[in-house]
C-alpha cells in the first residue's frame, strides 16, 4: 500500500502540472463506450497524418524557403509574449509568495472531483527547487558584463532568462544556453527589474534585483535551502 507521504507527492505534482497547463487546457468531459452498433465497415479514407507527409516531402522547401532566410528565422527569433523589464535602478531583496489557485475542478478520472477550483497550494511546501533563475536584459551590454564576470556565470544550476535581446547573440557571448523570459512567467514570479537573481528559501522564491551601475560581481552564490 502507498505511503501517506508518497500520496502526498503524488498530488502535488499532479498540482504542479495543473499550474503549469492549466492556462492552456480546458477542463476535460466525462467519456463512455457505447459499444458497437450495426454493422462495422473498415476505413476507406488515406490516413489524414499520412497524407500530409507524403505532401510535405514532395514540397521544394529549399525553393519556398531558402536556407539563409530559415536560419534568420531561427536566429532572430522572439517570442511573441516576451516580457520587456526595467533597468533595475537599487539594489533590493524581497520573497515572492508562489501559492496557485486552481482556475478549473482537477477530476480524479473516477467521475469525482480531485481538487475543487479555487483550492490554493503552494508547490514550495512540497517540493525543492533546486536551480537559480538569473534574469537580465541582453539587449543591455552592462548586464550581460555584470554576469559574465560574476561567479552564477560559473554556477551550474544558474538558468539564464531573457526579458530582451537576442537569444542567439548572448548565447553565443556567453557560451552557454539562454531561454527567453515570457508575460506568464513574468507575471508568476512577480519581477519588476531586471538584473534578477531568484532562489529557493523556505516556501518562497527570493528575488534579489541588482543595479549593476553600482554593484560589483556577486562573488557568492545564493545559499539554497528546501522547504
């Protein structure tokens, strides 16, 4: 039989996976077998899915879309709700309350109710984040400088985010994997400056935003501590 605690976790990643999607996913219906009635005939219709592979691969696409512009593409990519921030003008600290409200009932797929909408939990009780989130703008040269000699640049659980820039330009100053910071997320982890340090602390997130005209590279690196 499963443990109180291993039942626990269960249903708060289950949770965790309803904040994540549940901007994005309707509230599924119920469904029944009807079982079988008349006769059955067997498909005579090509596969949809087939169909449009054969298509694509008869399709000249260095023609429709020349190599260079379908690395241009790639290469000035931005995400049509990336989240522009501030430059940070003081140095500040404070904790980010990460408790989500559930938007839609969560069913258990037994025809019941898991979790009712509107029940609140805070993911930060259950489980531990391990890495730091660093946000900046890359547009900003200051700030790409401000990281690049500070020591998260060598921390391998730093995430780097980008609220501007080009992904491909600091990626490649850098040399590492850069994401692009989004309005959701933006939005989830309360930011208001950037540069950004977030961490793990207790049940919250602590957001520390540096004024790079006047701090030196961090040269110590946020003490994480579970919940």
């Amino acid at each position: 039989m499963p443990s109180t605690t291993g039942c626990r976790a269960a249903s708060v990643w289950t949770l965790l996976g309803v904040a994540v999607l549940v901007a994005s996913v309707s509230a599924p219906a119920p469904a029944k077998n009807l079982g079988q009635v008349g006769r059955v005939y067997p498909i005579a219709e090509p596969d949809a899915l087939q169909e449009i592979e054969e298509r694509a691969a008869a399709i000249r696409w260095e023609e429709v879309l020349p190599e260079e512009k379908r690395r241009a593409l790639v290469v000035d990519y931005r995400p049509r709700d990336l989240a522009p921030l501030p430059r940070a003008e003081e140095e500040r600290v404070r904790a980010v309350d990460m408790t989500y409200t559930l938007e839609v009932d969560l069913p258990d797929g037994k025809g019941g109710i898991l979790y009712p909408k509107g029940y609140t939990f805070n993911p930060l009780e259950y489980v531990f984040y391990p890495n730091v989130l660093v946000v900046l703008d890359g547009s900003d040269p200051e700030q790409v400088t401000w990281f690049r000699e500070s020591s998260l640049a060598r921390d391998p659980r730093v995430r780097l985010l980008l609220s501007g820039g080009s992904w491909s330009e600091v990626s490649a100053a850098l040399e590492r994997p850069v994401y692009y910071l989004t309005a959701p997320l933006r939005q989830r982890l309360q930011l208001e400056a950037v540069p950004a340090v977030l961490w793990h602390s207790g049940v919250v997130m602590e957001v520390k935003e540096i004024d790079v005209a006047k701090t030196e590279p961090p040269e110590t690196q946020p003490a994480l501590s579970g919940p």
